[in-house]
C-alpha cells in the first residue's frame, strides 16, 4: 500500500468531479495518451519533449518520463492512501479494484485549453474527518506535515516514514513519536519564530532563485572579480577552469526551469532519494539544494 499526495488537473479542476464521484484522476493530451495506450514510452517521452510544463519551458526527458508513469499510476492504482488538500480541509480516500475509465476529448477549461483524455480510477468515497469523527484541518497541522501532504505535481508517493505519520493522522492517532523529533522540533521553531507557516513551496523557490544567482551572476561583476583575482599581488595566476556554459536566455528562466525540476522531483534529490531542505525550514545544511550542472 502507497500513500499518496494529489492534485488533479491544472488549478485541480478535475477535483470537483472526483469529490462527487468517487475517483482519483489524471490525464494526458490525447495524442500523449494515444502514444501510451500503444505502449510507445520512448514515443511518448519524444512527442513530451516538444511540449512545455506548466511554467512555460520545455519538458526534459525525466518530466516527460515521469508524465508517461502518472497515468500508469492512476489507472492502477488499488488499496492505496490518496491525500488532496482544498483549502483548510484535508481530504483522503482509498483507490478501488474496479477498472479505471477514460473521459475522451475534453477540453481543459483553465490553463492552455488543451484537448485532452481524462482517466478516472474508483476509490472510497472522499473523508475530511479522521477515522473518529475528528475534522482534519490544515492550519493545524505541524509545520513540517505540511511539507509533504501537499505537492505541486500531480502527485506524490510518500516515503515510508511520512506515509506511517499520514495513517496516524487519518487514524486520529497520536502524533508524538514524530513532533518529538529534533528535526520536527527545528521547524516548528522556525515556523514560530517568523510568526507565519514555513512551506515547502517558498523555500522551493527561493532555492531555485539562489541557485540560478550562483549560476548567472552580473557579467559585468564575474569579469571584475576575475581580473582581480588574476593579478593580486602583482602576480598573473594561471588557472584552469570547467566550461560552465549556461544555455538559458536570462536568469528568470533558468530559475523558472530549477524550481520546475524540483516539483518534478517532489522535492527529493535525483540522485540520492534524500528529502531536498532550505535554510528558512530551519533545517540540516548538507541537505540544502546544490545542482548537478550536467542540464
């Protein structure tokens, strides 16, 4: 069994139908789903790569890796946790066995407008309360849960440990064994402290800022600190430096395309699995955001 963090559709507005029919849901274009009814992956990450992600630049081939296992996910889905917030309410429900079914050809009313294929798959009917009746708010959760109850992608399978405390909270069990620890601890303090939430979403994108700085600084500045560095002391010093050729128009975009890879990744490094941390989140340095250059 999976636990897992949803959305469903640009601006969630598969949601309403879901809400009222008992599904989770997600789609494709309709060429997309075509290339993936035929089983054509490589053919659908290829027509993927032509096509932009929600905040306007050019899949790579991970995202659209990742788009083509979102509707193997849905439509297999079965015995699993599903998670949606709406506003200050935290809906959950349980995937179904009953075959999925595809809604063909709507139009998307939001975003790009696209003709696209909705898969629907069953589940229990959606709960706001915990299994003892209690009512299940965001604005009381821990700092920290609200991390990784919530995505900006279209979902999100929790690690083990996350989706242990998701059960206790839908079971209305107690909570202690994770609020007591140290790392719990730092960011409700830092969330404390700044008198106002510590999301995941704001430190995503100021990540993604920060890093896109260390990558494009002012030429005009980078020029003038290597000319300094050449001649201190009266002494020419020969360097051997990487080509760090960075091929995006301006920063805006390059920080536009890291905090995409980000959300993409759920929030977890690429390479290690681990939890991606930010300095506002009062977390552990050696897990704050770096990039691999190899773009």
């Amino acid at each position: 069994m999976k636990v897992i963090a949803a959305v469903f559709g640009e601006e969630n507005f598969l949601w309403p139908y879901c809400r009222e029919h008992a599904t989770v849901a997600t789609l494709n274009r309709v060429e997309a789903q075509r290339l993936w009814e035929a089983g054509d992956k490589e053919g659908y990450i290829q027509d993927g790569m032509k096509n932009k992600t929600v905040r306007g630049v050019l899949a790579t081939r991970t995202v659209a890796s990742t788009w083509y296992g979102l509707m193997t996910t849905v439509s297999e889905t079965s015995g699993d946790v599903w998670i949606h917030k709406d506003g200050d309410r935290i809906w959950w429900t349980t995937s179904q066995a009953s075959p999925a079914y595809f809604i063909r050809d709507v139009v998307e009313p939001v975003g790009a407008r696209r003709h696209v294929v909705v898969c629907h798959k069953p589940c229990d009917p959606w709960k706001n309360v915990c299994r003892n009746g209690q009512p299940l708010l965001w604005h009381t959760l821990h700092p920290k849960a609200k991390d990784f109850l919530t995505t900006q992608s279209t979902l999100r399978p929790l690690s083990a440990d996350n989706a242990a405390y998701a059960l206790a909270l839908i079971a209305g069990d107690p909570l202690e064994l994770w609020h007591a620890q140290e790392e719990w601890k730092r960011k409700f303090d830092a969330a404390k402290t700044k008198q106002a939430e510590v999301t995941y979403i704001v430190g995503q994108e100021r990540a993604a800022y920060e890093l896109a700085l260390e990558l494009m600084p002012e030429k005009r500045m980078a020029d003038t600190a290597f000319k300094t560095a050449q001649t201190s002391n009266g002494q020419k010093v020969e360097r051997t430096l990487k080509n760090k050729e960075v091929r995006f128009l301006d920063r805006m975009a390059l920080s536009n395309y890291i905090s995409d890879l980000i959300a993409i990744q759920e929030g977890y490094c690429a390479l290690t699995g681990l939890k991606l941390d930010y300095p506002e989140n009062g977390g552990d340095p050696e897990l704050f955001c770096s990039l691999d250059r190899i773009m």
